[in-house]
C-alpha cells in the first residue's frame, strides 16, 4: 500500500494498521499499561490519523494527524481526552520514527525503533523542563496485530 505526500510516498505509510501497545511510565513504577492503536489514512492519503486506547484511567486516550502540507516538515498533531493539544515535528529514516516537540518549560522527544519487519516500534519518549537536561518519560512498544 502507497501513500502521497507532494507526490511521495508517505515516509511513515508503515503505521497503516492495527497494534497493541505495552507501556510504562516512572510515575508508576510496575505498572504496565496495555492499550491499541489503528493506524489509517486520511482523506486523498495525504495525511494518517491514529487512534489509541489504553487500559488504564491515568493514561489517556488519543487522536494524532500526521502530514505535511506542501514542502513544510511533517507534523504531527496530538489530541487526547485530558484535553491535551499539541504539535510535534515527524520523521521516518530508515529504523528511526522520530517525534519531537520543542516548548518552553515542557519539550519532548522519542526516537522509536523500527524492527526490520516493521512490525514493532520500541523506544523511550523523553522530557525536558529547561530544554537541556532530559528525563525518560514514557517507554513504549507498538506491536502489530
């Protein structure tokens, strides 16, 4: 399956489908958080929304829309039911699905490894409150379904 970005395929196609997630989080020291995502295209497949689910209240459930319009970077636009709206930076090269979003007082990052089969994502997001010094946040891994 090919996708369109300005007549490209679409660097992060490979979302298209269906996963299970396990998650944790330091502010929850043993706790694993399982939870589902679907990937699908968009209208003309120039954008992938994303829909998650998780199992656990403290974790929210979410919509992200991934595009570009145009020649500007592909973002990724991040919705959850916390009420929670942010915009990251995307990218896919090679191994690599990268996401970062620099914000005064609360910046992130996550470099997600691809297995060669892409059929898993595993990577740890990281936060950063003075844009210098970078904490782990949440550790996540995409399993297709």
């Amino acid at each position: 399956m090919t996708g369109t970005l300005s007549g490209m395929t679409h660097p992060l196609e490979f979302l298209i489908g269906d996963w299970v997630t396990e998650m944790s989080h330091p502010a929850l020291p043993g706790v694993e958080v399982h939870g589902r995502v679907t990937g699908e295209w968009g209208p003309n497949r120039r954008f992938i929304v994303l829909r998650s689910e998780t199992d656990h209240p403290d974790f929210p459930d979410a919509v992200s829309i991934l595009g570009a319009f145009d020649d500007d970077p592909l973002q990724m636009h991040y919705f959850d039911s916390r009420g929670v709206h942010r915009v990251y930076e995307t990218s896919a090269a090679g191994d690599v699905w990268h996401i970062e979003r620099d914000f005064p007082g609360f910046s992130q990052k996550w470099d997600g490894q691809i297995s060669a089969d892409r059929n898993t994502i595993a990577g740890v997001h990281q936060a950063s409150r003075d844009g210098t010094t970078w904490e782990d946040d949440l550790d996540i891994t995409y399993r297709r379904v």
